[in-house]
C-alpha cells in the first residue's frame, strides 16, 4: 500500500497516550504495519513488514530499550 494509501487507514494509539499529544500511531495491512506521529499525519508513514514489527515489539518488550 503506498504511503498516500494510508491516509484512510484504520490508525491506533497506546491506550496509555490517547490523551497526550506525543503519539506514535499504527496501521495493519496484511503484509505491512505503518507507523507515523500522530502530530504529523501529513508525513508519509514508515512502513515495515509485520515481523520486522513483530521483533521490535520483542524487544521492547524483553526490556532492551528501557533506560537504566
């Protein structure tokens, strides 16, 4: 799906930051997930595969990015 694609998309925040304005927001395709600021829709998103996604969601959860 190209990036213009994603404006009509289905985007979902964090249920943590649904009332703050510094969002990383996400769309699902089949074979892609979109990923954009949600102070910034106009921007064409970044695009990943779904298990490129799938790692990183991984790894934050395994803690690799928490601060010490």
């Amino acid at each position: 799906m190209s990036a213009l694609g994603w404006a009509e998309g289905t985007w979902r925040k964090g249920s943590r930051s649904q009332f703050d304005g510094n969002c990383v927001e996400v769309a699902f395709s089949e074979e892609v997930v979109a990923l954009r600021d949600s102070k910034s829709p106009h921007i064409p998103p970044l695009v990943i595969s779904r298990a490129e996604f799938a790692a990183f969601v991984g790894l934050i959860k395994a803690g690799d990015f928490d601060r010490p």
